[in-house]
C-alpha cells in the first residue's frame, strides 16, 4: 500500500512538468527566403486546430503549441505554404519561398484549360488579386484599362448604359464587332451583356485575342473572345462571405449650361437681330409668354419690379445620387460534393431624377462526384434588372420656372415640351428584363487520360419595355393625344455540347493534350409591339391600349440553327518547345445553300528558352517564351433570312377600309428614306478573318518583373454589307460579301513587385497601338455611315476606301469671316460670307464652296491606349490606385457652340478668329470647325483598405473595410464640362454625365 501511494505521488509532482510541455511557447521570425526581411501579417496556425497568430512588422511571431510534436504551418499571399514541426523547439524560425505561381496557373482556353507556361496564342487573363484590387459595379469596369488590345468605351454615366467592347480593333462593316462573351462554357452573346454578371461571382476572366486561341469559337470568333469563369466550391470547410458598397455619386464638373438670364436674354435678342429677326427679349409678350426686357433681368426698369426667376437647371435636374450593392456567397464541400451559391442586390441611381437601375442576381454551381469516374453536376445563373427613366436635357432657359403660380409646368409657349422635370415627372419610361441560364453537365472518366463531357444548356430571356408620353408633356403625346407602347421581347437558346479530352505523357518528354467534338445550338427570338395612339385621358398610362382610338400591332419571330465540330491538339515536346493546332466547322442556316458550312483552322508554336541549357544557368531569368501563331476565324453577325426571298405586309386604305396586301421584299429605313430590300442572296456567306500574331513573354527574379508584348496583323474579307442595287430590280439594298478590313498593332503589358518585404509594392501597366484601314468595299469607293445629324443636315462618319472606318467627312475651316471682301473672296455667297461666319474653304480651287469641296476631316479611332495601376501594402493597409488614357482620337463635338463659347462669340467689338458670330437661323454644316482632339488621362479609381486580424472575433475568417472613388479627375484640352470619352464613332452631342463616386465597402468572411 505504501509503494503505491509513493508511486501515486510520485506522478503528481511530475503532472505540472508534463503540463508545461505541452503548452510550449514557441517563437521565432518568418523571413524572405531571398532576401532575408521579415515578413509581417505571416498567417502561423497550429496544424490540425483553430489556433493562430500573426507575424509583426519585423516577422516576429509568438504561439502557444499544445505540445511538442505539434506542427506549425505557415501561409502568407505571394508565397508557398510552409509546414514545420516544433519538435520540442522553444525558438523555430521560418523561411518562405516565393510562390512563382504566374506560371503554374491555370488558363481557361475554351472547352479546356491549360498552365500560363504553356499557353501559345494570345491570352490575357484576369483573376483573383487582380478582380479584387478595385471595387466595380460592372464588368466592363473591370475591364477598362486591364488588358493590352482591349478597349471598353462607356461613353454614357447613365445606370444600366450598354458599353462598347473591341478587341483589336473593328472588324466589320454591317456586321458584329463586338466580340463573343462565354459564360461557364456557354456563349451568352455579345458583349453587351456583360452588364449581366455581377462581378463578384467572378472567379476569372480570360480574353482570347489571336486566331489560334479564338478559332476554337469558329465563326463567332472574329472579333476575340472573353471567357468568364464564376466561382466554384472546394473541399473543405463552409465559406460564408458578406460584401458590401455603398457609393454616393456627383457631378465631376460644373456643366456648360446657361445660369445667368441677363446672358441668356442678350445672346437671344442679339441672335435674333443677327438673322434679321424682331427681339423677343424686349418686356413683351409673345405666344402666349411674357419675355422680359434686358433691364428688367437686371433690375434696372424703374417702371417694373426686378425679374423673379433665375432657375439653374442642373440644381433642378440632376442630384447626388446613392447607390449599393450587396453580395452574399457561399462556398464549400467535399471529396464528392463542391457548391458554391451566390445573391446580389444592386441598385444604381442615376444622376438624373427619378433614373435608376435595379439588377438581381442569383448564382448555383454545383459539382457532384457520383463514382470514382463519373461526376455530374448543375451551373445556374439567373439576373433580373429594372430600368427607370434616363437622360434628361439640363439645356433649359434660367429665365423661366419650373412651375407656374398654380402648381402646372411652365412651357414657353404653346408647343413648348422641353421642361425636364414634367418629363421626369410624368413620363412612363420602363425596361424590366429576366436572363435564366442553366447547365446540366455529366463527365466520365473512360481512362486515365481520356475523358468525355456531355453537357445540355439553356438560356431564356424576356423584356418588357413600358412607354407613356401624356399629351401636354411631349411632342408625341401632344400629336397623338397620349402615345403609348408596350414591347415584348423572348428569347431562347438551347445548347447541347459533347467533346472528348485526351491528357497523355510519354515517358516525361512528349506531353499531348486533344479535344475533338460536336455542338449544336438552336436561337428563337419572339418580338411583339403593341402600340396606341389617342387617349380620353392619361391616368391609365399604357396599361389599357385597347381604348386607344388607333391601335398598331406589330410582332416577329425568327429561328436559326448553328452545328460544329470542333477539335484542337495541344503537343509538348520536352516541356519546351510547344504546338498548337485548333479547327472548328461550323454550319449555319443563316448562309445562303452554296455556304452554309465553312472550316476554320489555326496553328500556333512556342518555344520556351528559358528550358535551355544556355538560358537555364542564368537565375534572373524565369519565363523567356516566344510565339507566332496564325489562324482563321469568322463572323456570322447578321440577322436570319438575308439569303432568302421575302414576302412583306403592308395595311392600305382602299374602298373605304383598311385591306391586308402581301407582296416580294420588305421596307426599312436608311436614316434619310424609306428602303426596299429582302431581295435574296443564296451565295451570302461568312466573313473570314486572318491573323497572324507573333509574341514574346519574359519574366525576371521568379516572376517579380513580367513583360508581355505581341504584335500582329488582322486581315478581314468578304466583309458582309448591304450595298444599294439598280432601282430597276424592284430592291434598294442587297446583302453582299465584298470589302477587306486590315488591324495592325502592337501591345505590351509590364507587371513589377517593386518591394517585397514588410512594405509591398507592385506597379503595372499596358500600352495598345492599333491601326485601322478600309482596303476595299467592292465597287464603292465611298459610303455615308450613320443617320442624317439634324443641325447638319448630311451624316458625318463615311467608309472610304484607304482610310480608317468611321472617319469625319466635312468641309476644311479657315476661322472666322471679319470682312464681307474676306467672305466673298473665299468663294462664299449670301449670309455664308458675312463677317462673323465660320470661313469654310474652297479646297478644289473652283472659286465656289459647294459639296466637291468635302474632304476628310478627322479620325475617331485612336492612337494608342495606355493603363497604369500601382497597388502598395503594409501590415494590414493596402492602397491601389488606376490610371486610364486615351490618345490620338478625334471627337466631332456639337457642343461646341456652348453658352461660354456664345459668350466668347464674333462681334465688331471682338473680331475673335475662334467662335462665330450668334445668328438664329444659321445653317451649320459639318467641318473641322466642330472636330477637337478626345486625348484624356483619366484618375481611374483609388482604394484604400484595411484587413483586421482574423483572430479579432471568434469565427471570423476575414474582414476588410475600404474606401474608394472612382473618375476623381480627367487631365483632357477637350471642352470644358463634358466628358471626352465619347462614342465608337466620335460623336458627342452631350451625353448623360459620367459621375464622380465615392464609395465605401466591407467584406467579411466566416
């Protein structure tokens, strides 16, 4: 007894001894493994438990471990995890090593993937990191200024506005230039419909540039191709993760309107006088509306009390709007089951009043493994966006109100429609949409290294657009007497795609990759359009068309069907020199019966110099790799049937009704005239687009420097257009394959980790350099493009053999007219050579200004495009920062004439060579007086965050809270108050403002 109560004892005493060792406290510093600094915010967690810490600014570190065969594991952004046993240890440092995951990373190519290293076409891809840098409402936002080759123009700051998107350049004339958007595998269309996909569902985005990488999308491949991949769920424990943004909105200038009515009363009278017209600003009344004297304005009349109103418009008309976005995302799994699901809302109030864009969306993907070989799974996305309102003209007069004395709008005259606030007010303007899209994918493991997917997608989508004009407030409505409309667009796409994939090593020296497969997708597209015209009253808007007094009914369909093969070999040879080959047939019921089918291949070789011998030896040379690559793609963006015969309906009065005729051809409209056309084409085929693209990529110091540059050649024919045939065939315009588009350029993309210690720093940046020229255009030299500009009377942009597309056609300027002799002199006539007219120049020498004097006048397709971003991190800050330019481009301005330019006008006392004199019935007409440079640097965005420690709540895996503006500033010579990012084709008429935003985020993570 005695022996065991010592032997008891015994163990009692050395109890608090074997406590101590297993709760050792272990310290030690977490370094570059490089260059030897400490690393702070270095994430050191026990292994197998919730037990952490992090490192301090020097890389200091302190845990408790509960024992001393515990195991530490190390994990820091940049660099490779790091796992070490304590092994009885009281003092462990660790040294990480740089994650040169650059190369390691996967790429998405389209119907596979494949490592950066190895990729042979041009492919610029977007991920992580990189999405994450900057807050974005959009996906075009995201996409502005990131990738060399890309250029997204948003040339409107309204919510909800479409961007335009061109990669490498335009290739078409009549058909798409907007290039291919792949979502999860499925193509969603154009991209226009980017606006679709919330951002923070996006796991990548790659863009297919080159021939080689796009033709695997055949004859939709033309233009490039943007492939966004959406998030998807990993084994592992459940991530449940809340983002937020909150943004509140201004005007980014003040806008070139009138506020003063003292100005505005003296430049009318005096434009008035000009073209031999009575004052109107004189203290009379005139239709109905007292206009006041100069001196009442000002409060000079003695005999009248000063003028009671002096509206500023824009303080009426737009406001600071307040806009937010909520994400919630879910993502997790097992072995066998991954998911992830997502929810937003987002709204976006526009400038405007009562303008706002509402967008819901709704994320699934989920990935089942039902057997060793066989997994299934479901990828569904679903949007829903509401349109309020729009633009609304901040143009108005200061003199006059907004409101008469009893509660009515103002008009200014009996026919007078343009008081904004009664537009706000009291016109239906309603766009509601809804996009479903769901896949249902099986994938089955025959072998090893052959592999077969089968997938089936569908794609449904529906709009209604809600329209009422009320009588008193618009033109329209004060025609018809209450104009209303309601429009009702469905589509559906069916997808069915099946392809096999082959993965092969031979002995670690011939790697061999192959996808071979089918795919066939019908479109249907339905459109309806109910339409009345005269109301009894307006308080039903348009939900009764049916006691319109007329009715129009109006409705379409249209069917067409796209089958391909597909195929590509990806071939590797020592992991060093590598092959690419890509085909794809595609058949469409578009082309004519002589075309229906059409092949194209590509090829692409790379070789990777820093796998030689005489490359390998040198340590600051990571990545040295160069590439050509050649191939064919096409364009088969125009609408169905233009290879048929078409019949047209027309409703014609005849005795005493309404009767139905039917007849050979359909009219449209060309901008000026009614157009006859449906006359058919059976030889109508694809646009064929060559490229031949040649590029080098190089890293330095395990990827810290990476530069990538390529330059190519695009060359487009058979471009397909509609051209004006002999009126004796009955027909206007016919479908034609003929003209050759070229695109040349440059691009080079630079990325550098400046600092790679306690205070990290990284600056990149892109340059693009893209010429564009119209080679051919069948046997037109010359074609108007665009619709007639009402105060020109004659459309601006022209198609012209030799030249870039879209360029400005007009008459040469020489200033100002300041002699009558002057005028005459010039070969101008009548009110044209008056002093104080624009000097348009008699360029043929013929002694007359008259349309042989046209030549062009400028070019809205810019020189280069240029980005700089710069992001900076310490502890838990970081700092970004983006930098956007454009140069070279001219804007075809018809604002030019604005209220402070009227003020800087012609007059004897100002013989300004600048700005002509005011005349209110001035016939302008389009000239490089109204052309002016589109050049701007843009302060993009710039984002300050914090990241708390993760162990500052239990259970929280992240949280960063940030702020950000976006457009703070535009460095531009472009006019004064409105923005110099303008449409595709250069033309500014005062577009809605793009808002200055200020924006506060969180996002947490548990």
């Amino acid at each position: 007894m005695r022996q065991r109560y010592l032997f008891s004892l015994f163990w009692l005493l050395l109890l608090p001894a074997f406590t101590w060792a297993q709760t050792l406290t272990v310290r030690g510093v977490v370094k570059d493994a490089t260059t030897g600094e400490g690393l702070p915010g270095v994430t050191v967690l026990v292994k197998g438990t919730q037990n952490g810490t992090a490192s301090q600014a020097d890389g200091a570190y302190s845990i408790a471990v509960p024992s001393t065969d515990a195991v530490l594991t190390f994990s820091y952004i940049g660099y490779l995890p790091l796992e070490l046993p304590v092994g009885g240890k009281s003092v462990l440092d660790a040294n990480l090593k740089v994650d040169n995951k650059s190369l390691d990373e996967v790429v998405v190519v389209g119907y596979g993937t494949v490592a950066k290293s190895d990729v042979t076409g041009s492919v610029s891809s977007l991920k992580g990191s990189e999405l994450n840098k900057q807050p974005a409402a959009s996906v075009e936002q995201l996409l502005q200024g990131k990738i060399a080759g890309v250029q997204v123009v948003m040339p409107s700051g309204e919510p909800g506005a479409d961007a335009t998107v061109r990669i490498r350049g335009s290739s078409s004339i009549n058909g798409s230039n907007s290039p291919l958007l792949v979502v999860d595998g499925f193509p969603w269309g154009d991209a226009r419909n980017l606006k679709q996909i919330n951002p923070e569902d996006i796991a990548s985005i790659e863009v297919l540039k080159d021939a080689s990488s796009a033709a695997i999308y055949g004859s939709r491949g033309a233009n490039g191709v943007i492939l966004i991949t959406t998030k998807r769920g990993k084994a592992g424990k459940t991530s449940i993760t809340l983002s937020t943004l909150n943004t509140l909105s201004t005007l980014p200038s003040k806008l070139d309107v009138w506020s003063d009515p003292v100005d505005v009363a003296v430049i009318d009278n005096e434009s008035r006088r000009n073209a031999g017209l009575a004052p109107l600003f004189v203290g009379e009344n005139y239709l109905g509306t007292y206009y006041p004297s100069v001196a009442e304005l000002r409060g000079e009349d003695p005999n009248k009390p000063a003028w009671p109103y002096r509206t500023y418009w824009p303080d009426e008309v737009y406001r600071n709007p307040f806009s937010q976005s909520y994400t919630l995302t879910a993502t997790g799994g097992t072995d066998r089951t991954k998911f992830s699901m997502s929810g937003n809302y987002y709204r976006e109030e526009g400038l405007a009043i009562k303008n706002y864009y509402d967008r819901y969306n709704g994320r699934l993907n989920l990935e089942q493994k039902l057997t060793d070989k066989l997994t299934a799974g479901v990828n569904l996305i679903l949007t829903h966006t509401q349109r309020n309102g729009g633009s609304l003209s901040a143009d108005r007069s200061p003199v006059f109100p907004i409101y008469n004395p009893d509660g009515t709008y103002f008009r200014i005259g009996p026919r007078d429609f343009g008081n904004p606030i009664a537009y706000a007010n009291e016109v239906l303007n309603k766009n509601k949409t809804i996009d479903v899209l769901g896949t249902l994918f099986v994938s089955y493991d025959i072998t090893k290294w052959l592999n077969f997917r089968t997938q089936l997608s569908d794609k449904y989508g529906n709009s209604i657009g809600d329209v009422y004009e009320p009588r008193n407030v618009t033109n329209t409505g004060y025609l018809y007497n209450g104009f209303g409309v309601i429009d009702n667009y469905s589509s559906n796409e069916l997808l069915n795609e099946n392809y096999f994939t082959v993965n092969k090593n031979f002995n670690q020296i011939h790697n061999l990759n192959i996808v071979a497969g089918y795919t066939a997708q019908s479109f249907n597209i339905r459109t309806s359009r109910l339409e009345g015209r005269g109301f009894i009253n307006d308080a039903l808007e348009n939900e009764n068309l049916n006691t319109a007094l007329t009715q129009y009914t109006t409705n379409g369909l249209t069917k067409s069907l796209l089958n391909s093969y597909i195929g590509r070999v990806n071939y590797s040879l020592l992991d060093r020199y590598l092959f690419t080959f890509t085909s794809r047939a595609d058949g469409s019921s578009k082309f004519g019966a002589n075309n229906k089918w059409a092949f194209f291949p590509s090829a692409a070789v790379a070789w990777k110099l820093n796998e030689e011998a005489f490359l390998r030896a040198v340590p600051t040379i990571s990545e040295a790799k160069v590439r050509v690559s050649y191939g064919l793609t096409g364009n088969q963006g125009i609408s169905p049937y233009q290879t048929l015969d078409r019949l047209g309906a027309g409703r014609y009065y005849t005795g005493g009704s309404f009767q139905t005729g039917f007849g050979p051809g359909i009219f449209g409209y060309d901008g000026y005239n009614k157009i006859w056309e449906g006359v058919p084409n059976p030889d109508l085929k694809w646009e064929t687009t060559s490229q031949l693209d040649a590029g080098l990529d190089l890293g330095f110091l395990n990827q810290r420097i990476t530069l990538s540059a390529d330059v190519y050649y695009k060359r487009t024919r058979d471009l397909l257009r509609q051209t004006y045939i002999t009126p004796s065939s009955g027909y206007d315009r016919l479908w034609v394959n003929d003209g050759v588009i070229e695109n040349k350029g440059v691009e080079l993309g630079l990325n550098a980790e400046i600092l790679n210690g306690p205070v990290q720093w990284s600056v990149g940046g892109n340059f693009t350099l893209n010429r564009n020229k119209l080679i051919s255009m069948g046997e037109d030299n010359f074609v108007w493009n665009g619709s007639s500009i009402e105060m020109l009377r004659a459309p601006v942009n022209a198609y012209i053999v030799g030249e870039p597309i879209n360029v400005f056609y007009g008459y040469k300027t020489n200033g100002i007219i300041q002699t009558v002799e002057e005028g005459r002199a010039s070969g101008l006539t009548g009110d044209m050579a008056r002093p104080g007219e624009i000097k348009y120049v008699d360029l043929n020498g013929d002694g007359a200004v008259n349309d042989q004097d046209r030549t062009i006048i400028g070019n809205p397709n810019p020189k280069f495009l240029y980005s700089l971003n710069t992001s900076l991190r310490h502890k838990g800050f970081d700092l970004s920062a983006q930098f956007y330019g454009v140069s070279g481009n001219d804007v075809f301005d018809m604002r030019k004439f604005s209220p402070s330019r009227q003020l800087q006008r012609w007059t004897p006392d100002n013989p300004t060579n600048d700005y002509p004199s005011v005349n209110a019935t001035r016939a302008y007409y389009g000239s490089d007086w109204f052309v002016t440079s589109g050049s701007f640097m843009r302060i993009q965005n710039v984002t300050l965050g914090y990241n708390f420690k993760s162990n500052l709540i239990k259970g929280l895996e992240t949280l960063r809270i940030y702020f950000s503006g976006s457009n703070l500033y535009t460095f531009t010579g472009f006019h004064k108050g409105f923005d110099p990012e303008v449409p595709y084709n250069g033309l500014q008429y005062g577009s809605y403002p793009r808002p200055r935003a200020l924006s506060v985020g969180v996002n947490i993570g548990i």
